[in-house]
C-alpha cells in the first residue's frame, strides 16, 4: 500500500441518498427539459444489458422503427444519438461540411446562433439571415437567399425555443433540391408534437432531442439522413473531424455490421424505446391535436387574464409559449415564487428576450389540460402579488 494520504474534504456522514426528499418533485413548464413519463421512468429503472446482446440488439431495432413512425420517414438512417439534442445537431454539421464549404443559415432566435457557432468551428463558409426575435421568415425570403447565396446547406430552425415561433417549413425542400443543396431542419421541440413529415416535407437532415416532445430525460438526440445526405457524406474528401460523432462510425454499429463505436448509453434507449412506444399508441395525429389545443387553452387564458403574447398568432409555437413579462412585475421573483412555492417551472427569456418574456412549455407528457388550468389559476391568484407599484392597481 502506498503511504500517500488521501486528499478528500468529504464528510461521508453528510452525504444523504438520492430519494424524493433530494430531488423535490417538480412540473417543468419551461422550455425543457419536460416531465418524463412515468412508464418512461420504469423502463429507466430496469438494469442494463450489454450493448452487444442478442435483445439489445433487437431493441436497437425497434428503437429505429419507431423513431422512423414518429419522423414519418423511410430513411435507412435513422438513430438515436449519444447525447442532448446538441450532440446530433453537432453531428448535422460536422458529417455534412468540409472546411470552406458554404453554410447558409436562417438565425431568428438563440438556437440558430448555436448553428452558427457551430458552422464556424467547423471552418464552414458561413452565410447568415436574419430575423427579430419573434418573428418567422417567408418563403420569399429564404428562396431569395438560397438562389443567390447558393449554399450546400440549408439549416433552420423549425420550433425557436427560445422565441416561440414555429417556422413553416413546406415548399422549401423542394426548393433546396432545385438549388442542389442539403435542408437540414432543427427539430428538437416539434418532434413528436408538432406536425412534422421528413420525407413528405423533401427534409434531408433533422435532428431532435429526448426531453422535450419525447416525454424522457435527457441524453440522447434522434437523428436522421436520407440519401441525398448519405451521398454528400460519401462523397467526402476528408475525415469527419469528430470521432464520436462520424456517422459512418455509428452507422456501423446501428446499421447491420453491429460493430462495437461506442458504449451504448443503454438505460436511456430502454427509455426512449418507451417513450416512443407510447407515441406510436396514442397516434401522431391525436399528439399533434393535444398540443395544440392544449396551447390555444393556454393562450386564451393568458389573455384573457390580460396579458399579451409575445409572437402574433399565425406563428406562434404550441410547444412553448413567450408571453410578455408586464413592466411592474418583477419577472424573475415571480418565476421563483412559482418554483419554491407550487414546485411548477416556467422559464425566463434568453438572450434578446431576456426579463422581457416568460417561457412556457407544454411538452410531450406535459401538454394536457390539468396543467394549463393549474398554471392559469396560479396567473390569475399570484401574479398581482408581485408588481412593484400599488398591487391594488392590479
Ligand atoms: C433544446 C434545444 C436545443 C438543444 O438541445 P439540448 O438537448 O439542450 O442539447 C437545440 N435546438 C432547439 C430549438 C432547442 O430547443
């Protein structure tokens, strides 16, 4: 035995179990990560198996088939990714782009500045369009940019977390195609609640994420490529610059050959083969209309308790709502009292937002009616207690 000592400041007796009294129960109705499911969680619980074993490998499988109902799509492409929704959205980049090609990128809120951020370090030639937060772009607009920029990639934001907006998406892929370059589509808070057709949609490249539509913790970020992307892909000259992330590599072990990349994150794929199960029961269609009328619920109270949304109605996001901080209330006081008192969290804005609106989500799990009442009445009975003038002037 080695006589060094051991450099520890831990007081073990101090150290208290994992249990409910740690981690206090919350509803998450901010911008994610949304409640999982509790069947979700029970799949969570199960132990582990090898990432090699005859039935993992079976999951594996159905794991893809169901993701490929939920992306409605055909593509041969279609996994799970180790990581949040950012680890697939870096892979969209560092798979499809070799250094000096040119990105164009339509930046209308915080995660198209991600996009950019990214493109960059990746030595993308990057081409920007811009929006205000809040706002969506048109058709037009985007179809001026691709014709004249040509870009080999096309990258937008379909559901702007942080802005709540969603972008329509319908005519551009076809317009992509006519300008020979890749649509690659941030989908990671409209998958699994919002209307979404990858193939019908000419969609070559989307990714998502687990915690948010999917109704499971985070840690993985669902991916797909179709075969306009697979050939941009082959076509490479060189080495895709992120090891862990080379979908040629994880196409190796999610494909047919099975061979061993990287361990899989087992747990959470039993979760996200759950989640996605429950998807798959339910039916897309009747999501897709429990979220949005969940969020029209959610939007006529709001105002009809006065207040004023932040993204005019035709473009306004279901899965998460920016509604406008009323200048006496002091926006973060609120947001805590809801978080320490009624164990409810909404968020605060980012960025260009931020103190100006509050995030509401209702995602996955999460977007149903006892929520959008419980929230609503907390409006109507708090609120007035946190405005910094007169609360009679309420
Ligand atoms: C949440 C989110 C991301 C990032 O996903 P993480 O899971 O936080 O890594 C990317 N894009 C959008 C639109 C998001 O809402």
């Amino acid at each position: 035995m080695t006589e060094t000592k051991l450099i520890s400041t831990l007081n073990k007796e101090n150290l208290p179990h994992l249990d409910k009294t740690y981690v206090p129960s919350r509803l998450l109705l901010g911008p994610g990560p949304s409640n999982a499911n509790p069947e979700v969680l029970k799949a969570l619980a199960l132990n582990p198996i090898g990432h090699l074993d005859e039935a993992y490998i079976e999951l594996m499988s159905e794991v893809q088939k169901l993701l490929r109902y939920t992306w409605q799509c055909n593509n041969r492409i279609t996994l799970p990714m180790s990581g949040t929704g950012s680890a697939a959205m870096e892979a969209s980049i560092a798979n499809f782009i070799e250094p000096g090609e040119k990105i164009l990128i339509a930046k209308k809120g915080y995660f198209g500045d991600r996009l950019v951020d990214m493109a960059s370090r990746y030595n993308a030639d990057v081409s920007v369009i811009e929006k205000e937060w809040g706002e969506a772009f048109t058709f037009e607009e985007i179809k001026y940019e691709i014709e004249t920029k040509k870009p080999v990639i096309f990258a937008i934001v379909h559901a702007e977390t942080s802005t709540g907006v969603l972008q329509p998406l319908e005519g551009i892929g076809d317009l992509c195609r006519k300008n020979n370059c890749l649509f690659l589509v941030d989908a990671v808070t409209s998958l699994g609640a919002l209307e979404l057709f990858i193939d019908d949609w000419k969609i070559d490249l989307a990714y998502s994420c687990s915690q948010k539509g999917l109704s499971c913790p985070p840690g993985l970020s669902p991916f797909t490529m179709n075969k306009r992307a697979e050939d941009k892909l082959s076509a490479r000259t060189s080495k895709v610059p992120n090891w862990y992330l080379d979908l040629s590599l994880l196409n190796r072990y999610w494909g047919s050959d099975r061979v061993y990349h990287h361990t899989a994150p087992v747990n959470m794929n039993f979760a996200i083969r759950e989640g996605l199960r429950l998807i798959a029961n339910e039916g897309l269609e009747n999501i897709w209309r429990r979220h949005n009328s969940n969020a029209i619920k959610l939007w006529k109270g709001l105002e009809s308790l006065g207040m004023d949304l932040h993204v005019s109605s035709e473009f306004r996001l279901p899965t998460l709502t920016t509604v406008k901080i009323p200048p006496a209330v002091d926006g973060d006081a609120y947001r805590n009292h809801l978080l320490k008192n009624f164990g409810i969290e909404i968020g605060n804005g980012l960025g260009a937002l931020s103190g100006k609106v509050w995030r509401i989500g209702l995602m996955g799990f999460n977007s149903n009616e006892e929520n959008v009442d419980r929230l609503l009445n907390l409006f109507d009975t708090e609120l007035k207690k946190f405005s910094i003038f007169d609360s009679s002037s309420f």
